[in-house]
C-alpha cells in the first residue's frame, strides 16, 4: 500500500485528531512524526523555543483526494501559540549560568 501526505500538522494532538476524524469516514489514516534536523522528538522547554519536527497525516494514495476534501471544511491547521516561547530561552538562561560564571571565575583565578 503507497501512502502520501494528506496534511502537516504542528500539533500531534490535532494530527490524531485528523486522522481520527479520515478514520471515523472509513479512510485508513495514521501519524507519523517528521523530525527536522534529525532530532528526536523533545520535552518542554526545548520544544518551546524549538521545534524539532511536525506530524504528518499519511493516508493511502487512493484515498487521498477523499481525505484532503474531508480535511478541507476545517480549514488549515492553526498556528502553535507562540506566547511561551520566551519561557524557554529564560530557562535555558538559567541553566547555563552557573557554567560560566564559573567559566569567568577559573579564568580569574588562573592570572
């Protein structure tokens, strides 16, 4: 069985969704995730300032004009919120402080 794309989503909550909904119509459909720069899937808060990949609708290339016509009532996919991503770049900031504070201090200290 071939598979093509019948939609990209940001969200993996709204993917299975989707393909709950292709499903419910009696279109095998199912979600992959499509990694970008070849990172693996990640946790808050790298996710936040950085997302690593989408999710991808797959549905057999027979039914895909049946599943993009079903999918387009909806419209697009909205886009992630982008309040929190600041969040993110904070923790990141905190993580790495106390590295090169101590950085500077060993610089200090070998003078």
């Amino acid at each position: 069985m071939v598979e093509t794309v019948a939609a990209r989503y940001e969200d993996e909550l709204e993917a299975e969704t989707a393909a709950g909904y292709l499903r419910s119509l009696g279109v095998a459909a199912r979600v992959r995730f499509q990694a970008s720069l070849g990172l693996p899937r990640s946790a808050v808060p790298i996710r936040v300032i950085a997302p690593t990949g989408g999710f991808e609708l797959l549905v057999p290339e027979t039914d895909a004009e049946h599943a993009r016509e079903a999918l387009a009532s909806a419209g697009p996919p909205p886009p992630r919120p982008r309040r929190y991503r600041w969040l993110g770049w904070v923790l990141i900031v905190v993580l790495l402080a106390p590295l090169l504070f101590d950085w500077v201090l060993s610089l200090t200290r070998t003078r």
